[in-house]
C-alpha cells in the first residue's frame, strides 16, 4: 500500500471528501471514494479488472496497475 493511500484526503477520481472511506480503485492506482467504488462495481469490465487483480497476486506482482479506465 503506497503513502498516498494513507495520506489522501481527496478522492483521486471526483475530489469527495474521504473522511467517510477510501479504498484503491480495481483499474489503476487512484484512490477512490465509496461513491466512486460503488460506480466500478456496475462497470461492465469490473470482473475482468478483478480478474486482472486476482491474476496479478497471484503471481506475485504486487505492484500491478491494474487494467486502466477504458470509456465505456
Ligand atoms: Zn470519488
């Protein structure tokens, strides 16, 4: 978990107060409010970024980016 996880107090992706929880978006390394995180879960290409993730651990690359924010 990077400093900026820790020491962000504005959501990386809409700039909401992050007082109420924060959490790593599944597609890149942007710190996401529960809003936000809620707006990647009835993404159409959440699983597969999940997928992705799960892929990733399990091969042990820790530093995995992730798959990115393709337009939907
Ligand atoms: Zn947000």
């Amino acid at each position: 978990m990077s400093d900026h996880f820790f020491d962000a107090t504005r959501c990386d992706r809409c700039g909401g107060d992050l007082s109420t929880g924060r959490i790593m978006s599944m597609f890149n390394t942007e710190v996401i409010c529960m809003a936000c995180k809620e707006k990647e879960r009835q993404r159409p290409d959440y699983r597969q970024a999940l997928q992705a993730d799960r892929d990733a651990i399990r091969r042990g690359d820790r530093n995995f980016p992730g798959i990115g924010m393709k337009k939907t």
